[in-house]
C-alpha cells in the first residue's frame, strides 16, 4: 500500500467483550482503506485504568484477528507512529494541555466529585441536559497556583464559545450544525492525570497522520469539541464519517442485554469469520438480488464511502445464518469443513480439556455425547421440565440465576479460579450454602442435572456463551415463576 493514501484506524477500548459493533466500525474503515489505497491502523484506548485489562485487550486482538481484518500498524506489530497504546503514551498529553492553559483554551477546576453531581441533579430538577457551570472558569491566576500548591485535586476543561454554532460536514450526514450552547467544558486531563477519550483521541489521531475519522454515530455530538481542539491547536481536523448503529430488528439498540453482542460468542457458535465479514459488509456497498455471498476483495471492490445508508444496519440473525449455511456448503471443500470443525471443537480448548474432564465421569466411550457434548451445543434445549427436580423453588432458583448472572459480569478475569471464588461470594450473599447455589447453574449450563464439574465447563464455554446461557435460563424459570 502506498503511504500517500488516507490513513483510517479501529481504536477500541480493552474493557470487555469486543462487540460485534466494533469489527462493524472495523470493517468499515479497512475496506476504505483497500479501496482507497491506504493504511489501517489499530490502536487501544485505555485511558479508562479502572475497566482496562491486558486480558481484554488480547481478547480484542484475537477477536480482530479471527475476523480475518489485518492492520499495517499497531500494538502488536509497532509502527512509525507509536506506540499504539494509549497508556503508553501518558507522558505525550502533559504538554499539549499545558499549552491550552498557557493560550487561556483550557482552565483548572477545582470542584469536587460531591459539588458536580450537586449541579447535576439540580439542573435535571430544573429540566436543563446537565453539563459544567462555569464556577472554576475566571479563578485568577494567584488563586489556582496556590490552590494547586496547597495540593489540592484539579482537572483540566476546555472553554467553549458562549455564542454560535460548530458547523462541519459529515461524510454520511452532510452539513450538521451544533449549537456551541448545547456543547459541555469538557475535561480534558483527568485528577490522575490521565487524559480523557477527547483529549487522547484528537492529539493521537493527529499526531499518527489519521485522515478520515470512520465511528459510530453515537459520537456525533462530540465532534464539536473535538474540531474546537484542532482549532485550539491549530491543527487540519480529519474528514469525519459517523456510521448509523448496528439495530435489533425492533430497531433497539443492539446490546448485550438483549441479544449476545461478542464476537466470541459467534466464534464459540460455529460461523465462519468470512460469513460474519460478509454479513456486516453487505451494509455498506450496493448489490442486485443473487450476489449477497462476498469475500471481503470482493467486498472491497464494490465499497463505495460515497453512497452510504443513513437508514441503519439491521442485526438480522436468520440472514446471518443464512449467509453462513451458504458459507459452509458452498465455499468450503470437505477437507476445508472438516479443518475448519476440528479447529472450531478445539477453540478454547473445549474439546482437549472437556475429554479430561470427562475421563473419571464413564464407563463408555459413546456415553461422551450425553455427558461433554453442551460443551459444543448451541442450545441445550432448556424447558421448564429441565429445572423441575430442583430442590430450590422456581423463585428461589430465578434469584440464584440472576445473582450468578449480575455478578459474573464484574469478573476481570475469566477462569476457573475466578468463577469458583465468586460463586462461594453469591452463596454468602444469598445466605445458602455453595451446594444449594450450584445445582440451577449445572442445568442452565448443561441442560442436565448430571455433568462436568461446573466452574471447569463456564470457564471454557466463556464468559459470552456463559452469559447467554444464564439469560435463557433466566427466562425459561420466570415463566415457571408466573405459573405458580
């Protein structure tokens, strides 16, 4: 590729599962680049400490990988631009926010966690979007130094125009203006001095040569403040594109609470990452009946950045599975099936470590379906009858599940360890003992009172599979629950 094209990039948080809406943006902004002739670029935003883990930045790496995206620069394999790690780029903010305050673009505010949330819930009580008043705005100079001398906490805010309005173009939306009064004195560097995602984004996508910014539409009303830093700076800002979101069918927002969201998921289900590529890709170009089956050249030969949808993409699931049927029977010979099952059963070790788990549980090798083989279901066809030889009321039973499910989702670390140590907490909680708790969760699990030893089978089904399990769980017992 040559370097004089555009440079676009995927810049996802390590905060948990990556979504399906991520490899979405992602996929957007690669076929713009091959089609352009230019460089995608990855890169991890981590500013948030307290959500980021190395452990969910691997599983974005690998989640990206899978979907068979490659990039020319990034945290795993360097570049000129580096590093692509924004908690390893903390030293890089400092002078850029210095700079702010020394041109009067930016100010030191003093106030407390305690007085905004004050200002917060009497604007809300008063009807008005809640956003910063202003008070730390005209402190004198004398004052902030020795307020900061005194070591006292601060943040620093951008100033915004009091009159006007941000005016720029969209690369979907067209011409959008937004009123400056409408816009909040964003926090530019945290107490920890750490810089905000506002911050961080703009001086990073200036300073890796990022020319068109391709995200989700959700970020639209943030670009006002992200052109006044460019201005602040005295930077050229980048083309902006802001994608419509990914939709169930009923045009909800598609997350997790309702609908599995991580690409994990979908991996641990059996599509192949060239079904989900050509699902997600059909949203952005335009074909005639009859050509929906698109490898991603193929894709990237029809995309047009030009001629984009503001309609919305639908996450439809039956198309989906439409398309990776087609996928299976039709482009993949029986020696590529056969690879492509063996490698699917071994993911995450399911098969290898389900095998050892299973040793001590038979006396016949054909007996290996009935009890391991919800390691590799989709659906363990929970019904109501599933959870009738329970000890535990159906109440009970419905309390233990969505405790279980709330509290798995505050997990940084997915393994065996982890699981056990909070499920002995949820006993606590519940006040029952771990041999009361256990039993509805071997059923949502497996569909069976009888099987592999539990924390062992969530820690290799995943936290995605495990997730979704506990949901229809959840409501096959509601309903046990209503019919009492």
């Amino acid at each position: 590729m040559s370097t004089s094209g555009p440079r676009v990039r995927i810049a996802p948080s390590p905060t948990g599962e990556p979504h399906v809406g991520t490899v979405y943006i992602a996929l957007f902004n690669y076929l713009f680049a091959k089609k352009m002739g230019g460089e995608f670029i990855l890169r991890i935003e981590d500013t948030d400490a307290t959500r980021s883990t190395p452990e969910f930045e691997q599983k974005v790496l690998d989640a990206l990988k899978w979907t068979g995206l490659t990039w020319s620069e990034g945290p795993d394999v360097g570049g000129p631009y580096g590093p692509y790690r924004q908690s390893d780029r903390k030293e890089m903010y400092q002078p850029y926010a210095q700079d702010l305050l020394d041109k009067g673009h930016a100010f030191r505010c003093f106030c407390t966690p305690e007085r905004l949330e004050q200002m917060r819930e009497a604007q809300r009580a008063a009807g008005k979007p809640p956003k910063y008043d202003g008070l730390c705005l005209n402190l004198k100079a004398e004052e902030v130094i020795a307020r900061m001398e005194a070591g006292e906490a601060s943040v620093v805010r951008m100033k915004i125009p009091a009159e006007g309005s941000c005016d720029f173009h969209d690369g979907v939306y067209g011409d959008v203006s937004i009123p400056w009064d409408s816009v909040d004195m964003q926090v530019l560097i945290k107490a920890d001095g750490m810089p905000t995602y506002h911050m961080a984004n703009v001086i990073d996508d200036h300073l890796m040569k990022i020319t068109h910014v391709a995200r989700g539409e959700e970020w639209l009303a943030s670009v006002p403040k992200h052109i006044l830093l460019y201005r602040y700076f005295g930077w050229d800002e980048p083309k902006f594109m802001h994608l419509s979101l990914m939709r169930n069918a009923d045009k909800s927002k598609l997350s997790k609470r309702k609908n599995p969201t991580s690409i994990s998921y979908y991996s641990a289900l059996g599509y192949l990452p060239e079904a989900l590529m050509n699902f997600l890709g059909l949203f952005f170009i335009q074909i005639a009946e009859g050509e929906e089956l698109l490898t991603m050249e193929e894709l990237a030969e029809k995309f047009d950045p030009d001629n984009l949808s503001k309609a919305g993409a639908i996450f439809d699931i039956q198309k989906l599975d439409w398309l990776n049927g087609r996928w299976i029977r039709e482009k993949l010979t029986p020696e590529d099936f056969i690879a492509r099952t063996l490698d699917w059963a071994s993911e995450n070790a399911r098969l290898t470590e389900g095998l050892k788990l299973s040793q001590s549980r038979i006396s016949k090798l054909g007996e290996l379906p009935q009890l391991a083989g919800f390691l590799l279901a989709n659906d363990v066809g929970l019904t109501p009858a599933s959870f009738a030889g329970l000890k535990t009321s159906p109440a009970e039973t419905l309390e233990i599940i969505n405790t279980v499910q709330a509290d798995l989702e505050k997990l940084l670390e997915w393994n065996v360890e982890a699981i056990d140590q909070e499920l002995r907490n949820v006993a606590d909680k519940l006040g029952k003992k771990l041999r009361v708790v256990t039993p509805p969760l071997f059923v949502a699990m497996s569909g069976s009172s009888r099987s592999l030893p539990l924390f062992d089978s969530m820690a290799l089904l995943g936290r995605s599979v495990v997730r979704q399990r506990l949901k229809i769980a959840a409501t096959v017992v509601a309903s046990m629950v209503g019919a009492e």
